[in-house]
C-alpha cells in the first residue's frame, strides 16, 4: 500500500517526460531528418534560433492544447487574460499548461515530504491531493493578481494623460488625434495606458464607431460600463453645464482654466489620500466607504490649514 503514491509519482514523472520528448522529436528532430533527405542542413542558417524562453512556452502551449474545455471556460480565461495585458492567440493554451504543470510540481512536492506529515496514509493522501489542487488554482491567484496590478497602472496614468488630452484638444486636435497623439506621448512612462488608446485608434480606423471602441476599452481592462443614463437626466445635466457656464463668464472666470485646477486640486488630494491610506496600513481596496470618507476628510483639513 505505501508504494501507491510512489507509483502515481513514477507515472506522471514519465508521461511528463513523453511529452516533452515527443515535442522535442515533433518540433526538431524530424525537421532535421527532412532537411538531411533534401540536401539541406538544419542549422542555424535555416531556420532562426529560438531562445530557451521560447522553447518553454512552446512545451507549455502543446501541454494546454491537450486539455479539454469548454467554450464558456475558454472565454473566461481570454477574458481575465486580456486584462492582465496577454492578447495573443496562444495565451489560453500556455495557461492552461502551466497548471498542468503546477500539479505535477506540487504532487511530486508533496510526495518528496509525505514522510513529514504522517505515518498514517489517510492524511498523506488529502496532502497529496490538496497540493495538486494547490498546483492546478496557484496560476489563477497570479492571474488574478496580474489584472488588480494593470488596473491600478491604469488607474494611474489616467490623469496625466487627461491632461495632455485637454492640452491637445485645446491645441486645435480632433478627440481622435488627441487621443492617438496622448498615446503616443506617454508610450515610455506609460505603457499599459498607451497600449489601450493605441487599439482604440486601431478599431475607429478598422471603422468601428467611437462608442464600440471605448466599450471595447472597458472591457479589456475590466471596468464595468452601466446602462445610459435616461434622456431626461441628460438634459438636465446639460442644463445644469450650460448654466455653470454662463455664470463663470459672468464673473470672468475661464471655465477650462477653473476646471484644470480644480482637476488638479482633486489629485493632488488624492494622491496624499493614497499616501496616509499606505502609511496606516489600510488597503483602499477593501477599505469601506466610511474609513475613506474618514481619510478624505482628514486630507482635505490638512491641505486648508496648510493654505
């Protein structure tokens, strides 16, 4: 009975090494071997040399491509990996691989210290399937870390490039221009934000209207979009803007130049927001509306007695 596991670990350890063998003849050998009965030589002036990095991700995609799963679980795992910036058609496939190959890493783990746990086999066996199971849900916790940290890159840079936006439009830009132009500018500091406005330019000159595109924008970076708001609530607001307005020309304030700083007001109280939330150890995210409305507050007495 105790050689159990060690025969299900001998098991997997030699399909593991099948597979890796069979690509390896599949993708190299045999290519070689064709080369050779036409004449040629499969050297580097054939074909160009691929780096180890490549050669892994390669292994990993033909290990995904042989997982079974559905349409609805494809779309998913598309999903979440388009907001975590992987866009190419292969990334569901190198995915996949690696929590095939994470189970096999954390059972062959959990068989080297089965001896730590227990003499008796009921709890090295939860052991051995609890860390397969580890193995198999570790990439989708790294995924799902990968997406709240592109998000808040985003989230970021969004207002450096509202600015050079309004700069760019104020310049005598379209919105489009603008845009192409803001993405553009802030390609090396920048980068995720740059991408996205790149593929919205992309899309509007494939001919997909401005509205599809930004949807198309808020869902690659998962930002839900609502439902529109109803006509007449849009009128109102219109209403509302166009008496704002009016009133600042009545006092001789220059409505872009009154909302500049009242955009820059806002983030710089935010940012000292961010701070004091990092120093007091209080994660934003999780955070209830009630303790931000405190620190927002806090921040906001602080910056009228420091003016």
């Amino acid at each position: 009975m105790p050689l159990l596991p060690t025969l299900i670990a001998g098991f997997l350890f030699t399909l593991l090494c099948a597979v890796i063998t069979g690509y390896g003849y599949r993708a190299y050998v045999r290519p070689s071997r064709i080369y050779d009965r036409v004449g040629g030589d499969a050297d580097a002036t054939t074909e160009p040399s691929v780096s180890a990095g490549t050669r892994v991700a390669q292994l990993v995609e033909s290990i995904g491509q042989h997982i079974p799963m559905n349409p609805a679980e494809q779309g998913v795992a598309r999903r979440d990996l388009t907001m975590a910036g992987f866009r190419s058609d292969n990334a569901v496939a190198i995915f996949y691989g690696t929590k095939v190959i994470g189970c096999v890493v954390m059972f062959l783990l959990a068989l080297l210290f089965k001896d730590m746990v227990s003499a008796n086999m009921t709890p090295r066996m939860v052991v051995l399937i609890g860390c397969t199971g580890l193995g198999y849900y570790f990439p989708t916790l790294g995924l799902e870390k990968l997406v709240k940290k592109r998000q808040l890159k985003l989230k970021h840079s969004l207002p450096d490039a509202l600015d050079m936006m309004v700069i760019a439009v104020e310049a005598g830009l379209g919105l489009d221009q603008a845009m192409q132009y803001v993405a553009r500018e802030i390609q090396v500091g920048h980068t995720e934000l740059a991408d996205e406005l790149g593929l919205v330019g992309l899309e509007m000159r494939a001919g997909k209207r401005r509205a599809e595109a930004m949807r198309n924008l808020a869902e690659r970076t998962g930002e839900p979009v609502g439902p529109p708001a109803p006509e007449a609530v849009i009128d109102e607001i219109g209403d509302l803007l166009f008496a704002v307005v009016n009133l600042a020309r009545k006092l001789r304030v220059q409505p872009h130049t009154a909302l500049d700083r009242a955009n820059r007001k806002f983030r710089t109280r935010f940012e000292a927001l961010e701070r004091l939330a990092t120093q007091r150890g209080i994660d934003m995210a999780t955070a209830g509306l009630e303790k931000l409305d405190g620190l927002w507050e806090e921040v906001k007495g602080g910056g009228e007695r420091a003016g």
